[in-house]
C-alpha cells in the first residue's frame, strides 16, 4: 500500500525515531508499504518517519549501472549505527521525497560500515562506499530528526528557504 509521504516543514519530520523492538508483521507491512511508497514516488530511499512513523527504520533501493531499480536489491533497515571508515568525503547532489522538487550537493563520508537489523531481527553488517554510503546516510539523518537542507551551507539555505516560500504562494494561489 502507497502511504502518505510527509514534507517539510511537518515537525514530525524533526522527531527522533525509537528503536525496533518487536519484529513482527506489523514491520513487514510497514517495509511492505515503504516500499511501495517509494517506488511511486521514484525514490531510492525512505525512512520510516517520512511516513509518519517514527520508528528507526529506513530502505534504500539504488539504481543499479543498467539503470534498474531491482527489488533484490533492497535494503531493509532497523536499528542502524554507522561508523565512518575513514576521513575521506564525498560531495553528492541530493534530493528527498520530504523536500520535493530541491536538489543541492551534499557532502558526506564517502565510507561507511552500517550495522543493522533485517526485518526478522537478525544483525547484520555491510561495509559500502560512494552512492550506496551517501543514500544510508541520508536515510540516518531522518532517524535522528534531520533533513540534508541543514547540511548545507548559510548561503545554499537561503536560497533554499526563498525557493521554498515562492513554491509555497504559488501553491497557495493554484
């Protein structure tokens, strides 16, 4: 089921999510639901939060070197922690399904290992790098009650918050 997906300025978007404590089908159906969402919101990551649930959960499904988004390749995760391998950044251009319609290059650790859960509870451990990296990242920041607009700098935000209060009197007036 496609699920409502929350955009800023929602201040629920700025709550910090809670642990997964039970792995139960009322999970799966939420895993089910996000990514549902996001593939018809053509995204390649959500977090739980995104659609007003705030639990430490999130998905990520690039786009693979064919351009394909394949379901085997997604990525469920609870209860992440990220540990930067080491001081090496990337600059990426990001978007996010909660702050439509704005992209600005972001600069993030270019390694990461991610230790998490799978929807069953089991732990598990991956070592990644480049796009794959930065997506995590930025799903992570949703959990801790963060968008990557506070990433950017003094200069890129206000640009943003102008484009942002133009789009909204346009919405308005429609």
């Amino acid at each position: 089921m496609v699920r409502k997906i929350i955009t800023y300025p929602n201040k629920r978007l700025f709550l910090k999510s809670s642990l997964v404590e039970k792995f139960d089908k009322e999970l799966h159906t939420l895993l089910d639901d996000m990514y549902d969402t996001m593939v018809a919101s053509s995204g390649v990551g959500l977090a739980a939060i995104q659609v007003d649930v705030p639990l430490r959960v999130f998905i990520v499904n690039i786009i693979d070197e064919n351009e394909e988004q394949k379901k085997e390749d997604l990525l469920e995760v609870i209860n992440p922690i990220i540990t930067p391998l080491d001081e090496e950044f990337v600059v990426c251009t990001e978007g996010c399904l909660s702050v439509p319609d704005f992209f600005e290059e972001v600069q993030r650790y270019r390694r990461i290992l991610l230790k998490y859960q799978d929807r069953f509870g089991v732990a598990k451990e991956l070592e990644t790098e480049d796009f794959l990296a930065v997506a995590i990242q930025h799903e992570n920041d949703h959990l801790d009650g963060h968008l990557f607009i506070e990433k950017l700098p003094f200069s890129k935000r206000e640009k943003f918050n102008k484009e942002f209060k133009k789009q909204r009197k346009i919405k308005k007036t429609q």
